[in-house]
C-alpha cells in the first residue's frame, strides 16, 4: 500500500506541471490573439482616418 502511495506523488506532481504549461499556452496564445487584434484595428483606424483625409 505505501508503494501505491508513492506513485500518487510524483503523478500529481506532473499532472500539476502539465496543467501549468496548458495554462501558460492558452494565456500566451491568448495574449497573442489580442494584441494582433488591436494591431490590426489601429490600422483600420488610420486607413479609415487617411481615406477621409484624401476625399
């Protein structure tokens, strides 16, 4: 039974690494998402912003 016991923790262990380097992905992704997101947008603006300018 304590040999059992054993291998709950070095299991938990990667399981918690696991669910960090998960977390750390979709946080990153996310942020990547989102910044291109308001690039893309500040670029909108100023074509809009230089095509009204020009007419």
């Amino acid at each position: 039974m304590a040999y059992l016991a054993g291998e709950w923790v070095p299991a938990w262990l990667w399981m918690s690494m696991a669910f960090l380097v998960a977390t750390l992905g979709v946080v990153g992704l996310g942020w990547w998402v989102l910044r291109g997101d308001a690039r893309n947008r500040a670029v909108e603006e100023s074509l809009e912003t230089e095509a009204a300018e020009h007419h």
